[in-house]
C-alpha cells in the first residue's frame, strides 16, 4: 500500500478532519438493520478522537434522486389514480420526495454513532448549510459532527466545483475511509482533491485493511489460488472474469453466468438466463483458460425448476438435472449437489480464495444450497487466505454465521470487483503517496 494513511500525518491536535465514510447502512422504519459498515469506520473515527482532532464526518445513503428530479416513474397504482382523477402526478412526486428525505436521512446512523462513541457526536440537519456551518464550527478537539446526507445534494454525484468548495471549507485535512464508494469518482470521494481543494487526503484504517488484503492477495496470492464468481449475468462481470482468470490457478463459475457458459460448450440449458451475446466471450474465455494451463470449472449439475420463483422466496418444486441437459422448458436456478461438493473440495484444497456472487437463487430457501456450501468451505478452508468480495456474498456469509472464520468480508461489493477487475479505484487514487 503506498498511499498516506491517517498514520502518517504527524500531528492531528486541533485539526479538522473531514472523513467519508460509508454509512450506507440497510434499514427498515428507521432502524438499521446491519451495522457492518458503521463497525467498519469506527477504528479510524475512534483514532482522530483520541488524536484531539476534530472529526467531520460524512457519507451518502441510498439514491434519493427523486429530490432534484420530476422523472420519477409512476408505478401502475399511481397511474390508474391520476386516471380516475383522485390524486396529480404532481402530488406523487411531491410525496416520493419528502418520503426520500426522510427515510435517507443519516439521524438513525448520527444516533448509533453518538451511543458507541460516548456522547460526542453531533448531527447536522443540513451538508454545508448554515446548520453544518455552525456545529462545524462548535466541534471541539476529540468530537464528531455528522452532516446529512451526501446525495441530498446533486452536486455530490456530478462533482460540483462549489459545492466540493463548500465541504473542503470544513476540513484542514482529508481523509477517506468509504471504501464501499471508493470507485465513485463523485465531489465527496474524489473530486474535493483533484480540484486541488485540500493539500493533504488520506486513507483510513478501513480502506488500508481491503487494500491490503485484497490487492496483495491479488498480486501475490499464495498457491494453490481459487477465484470463485456468480450472479446473475456473465456481460456485468466480463472484465473480472478475464483478469482473474490470468491470476488464479481455478476459476469456479456459478450463479446464472454459467448457463451462458454451458450453452457455449454445447449444453442444452433450457430457459436458464443466458447472454446470447456473450457466447463468443465466454468460448473465448475457455480457450484463455485452456492457453494458459489454468482450470475453469462449470457446475456438472444443476438444481431446475418450471420457472423462476415468483415471489423470490415462494415455495418452488425442483429436481436436479445434468447441467448440460436441461430439458427445454425448465431453468436451472441453483449449483446441484454434486457440484457443490466438487466445489467445496477445490475451495478446502486452496491457500488463496476469493469470492464473489451467489451459486443460484440464494434469496428462495430451496435455492440456496449452492451458495451455502460455497460459503461453507470458504469458512472450513484451514490456513487459507478466503477473501469475500461484499454485496450477497458477504450478507451470505454474515447470516449464516461464518463471518469470524473467513479471512476478510469486504465492504464494498462494487469497489472489490474493479479492484478484482485490476482497476484503479479513483477514490483512492487521488490520495498523496506515501512519502
Ligand atoms: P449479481 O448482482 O450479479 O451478483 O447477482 C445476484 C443475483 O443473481 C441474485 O439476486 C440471484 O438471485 C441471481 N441469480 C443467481 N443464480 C441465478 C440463476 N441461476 N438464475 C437467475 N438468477 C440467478
């Protein structure tokens, strides 16, 4: 890791530190329902704290676009009322407005923070208005202000020269620990330092941890090294699978990204999701694979089904077919068990694994066998690095209890697949070099 770390600046006493976090916490009425990230930003919160600096902290939560846009989509309901004359467009989208701000407020995440942090957090109800200016202005040496959402403002996604003007004012030095948005080039992540607005931009101990792990299992991984990838579509994962593919020895592919596959080796995979499109780049894939003496592995069987299960989590009828035959009007919507097993015996064989995107339709509990048993050996993997890359395969992990045994969940599930994709992350970039 050669970017600063908050480590490396030698005297925090009196200064204000403007930290983005990601505070982009689930929650249901108002309660956070995992507090995972909020955890993951406290070490270096709790540092500057103790360093006597003054910690301006901010983040985003969810995408409340609806605040600064009139597109927002009426849904069938809506529209049948405008119809009958019962309600306006207008008043639908006044209401899905003042519904964004309030349920896209930080106060939950200002309130947990403040009971974990001793009563030394304040929430500030506006960005970089006159309510963040005066508790900015009130912090003292060793306490938190919170400002309000990030993305209340559309200048934080566009980059807004002002307003990055604005959030530099409340800071002497920056330091960003959001590494769920580090790939974001947005004012907050990036741009407040490529417009040349703070001197000194800084990594927090959260960021420093996933690079760490991450990036040097990805450079010097021990061997034998195993990359697993699933999800849904093989076209939203076409570089990850290329660069991985060059640095592991095995490539697992699960999820609805293999029936792509498989129908590219011949397969019948009846009304299983496939990228027709993408058949060239998967033959080309396998061919890369075989070229470079590296092991690709495709599920043997499969768990079908007569549709996709609707609700998700409906009860489902299955039974468990070749992958390669798949009768013409059935879906393969989970790995079957002998895949499992084949899987689970590579993952429990490796010194290096990294992880990302569930074996099948995790969310239905008939269909979460695969990503189970993937997540499974991950955690029996004895004196192996196992790295999970966030989204719902660390919520996997988590929810089944496995979180202590694995090596490293990550917090970002779109930051670690560019970094699986060997990108460059530009909210990382922008930091100042170690010097
Ligand atoms: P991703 O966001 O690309 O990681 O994909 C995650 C989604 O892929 C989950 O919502 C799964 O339900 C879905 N998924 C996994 N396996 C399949 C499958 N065989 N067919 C359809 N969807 C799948």
């Amino acid at each position: 890791m050669n970017k600063m770390t908050v480590r490396d600046v030698k005297d925090w006493k009196g200064k204000r530190a403007l930290v983005r976090c990601d505070f982009n916490v689930p929650m249901k009425d108002g309660v956070i329902t995992d507090e995972n990230r909020i955890m993951g930003a406290l070490p270096t919160i709790k540092y500057l704290m103790e360093q006597g600096a003054k910690v301006i902290l901010c983040s985003h939560m969810g995408k409340p676009h609806s605040i600064f846009s009139d597109e927002v989509k009426l849904n069938k309901k809506d529209k049948a009322k405008v119809e009958k004359g019962e309600t306006t467009a207008e008043a639908i989208i006044e209401k899905a407005k003042k519904d964004d701000l309030k349920k896209l407020t930080l106060a939950p995440v200002a309130k947990r923070l403040n009971e974990l942090l001793g009563g030394k957090v304040t929430f500030a109800t506006d960005v970089v208005g006159p309510d963040a200016q005066a508790k900015v202005a009130a912090c003292k040496e060793g306490e938190c202000v919170l400002l309000e959402n990030l993305r209340f403002h559309w200048e934080e996604e566009k980059r807004d020269l002002e307003f990055c003007k604005k959030l530099a004012a409340f800071c002497d030095i920056y330091v960003n620990d959001a590494f769920g948005t580090a790939h974001r080039s947005h004012a907050s992540t990036a741009a407040i330092v490529e417009y040349g607005l703070v001197r000194t931009a800084v990594c927090g101990f959260l960021i420093e941890k996933e690079l760490t792990v991450m990036a040097d299992s990805l450079e010097h991984p021990v061997r034998p090294f195993v990359a697993i990838l699933g999800g849904a579509k093989v076209a939203d994962k076409l570089n990850v699978i290329s660069n991985l593919l060059e640095k592991c020895d095995t490539l697992i592919i699960g999820g609805g990204m293999a029936y792509t596959f498989l129908k590219a080796k011949g397969g019948s995979v009846g009304t299983s999701l496939v990228d027709d499109e993408k058949i060239d780049y998967c033959l080309d894939m396998i061919k890369k694979a075989k070229d470079m003496g590296k092991e690709l592995l495709l599920p043997v069987d499969t768990v079908i089904a007569k549709a996709f299960p609707d609700p998700i989590d409906a009860p489902i009828e299955t039974s468990v077919v070749p992958s390669m035959q798949i009768p013409a009007d059935m879906m393969g919507l989970d790995i079957g068990p002998e895949t499992r097993k084949l899987y689970a015996d590579k993952i429990k064989g490796a010194k290096t694994v990294i992880w990302n995107g569930p074996m099948g339709v995790f969310e239905n509990p008939t269909l979460a066998a695969g990503t189970i048993a993937v997540a499974q050996a991950l955690a029996d993997a004895k004196g192996a690095t196992t790295i999970v890359g966030g989204g719902d395969s660390a919520a996997a992990c988590t929810q089944l209890g496995f979180a202590d045994k694995i090596t490293h969940i990550s917090t970002g599930g779109g930051a670690s697949l560019e970094l699986f994709e060997g990108k460059t992350l530009p909210g990382i970039a922008c930091l100042n070099d170690k010097k």
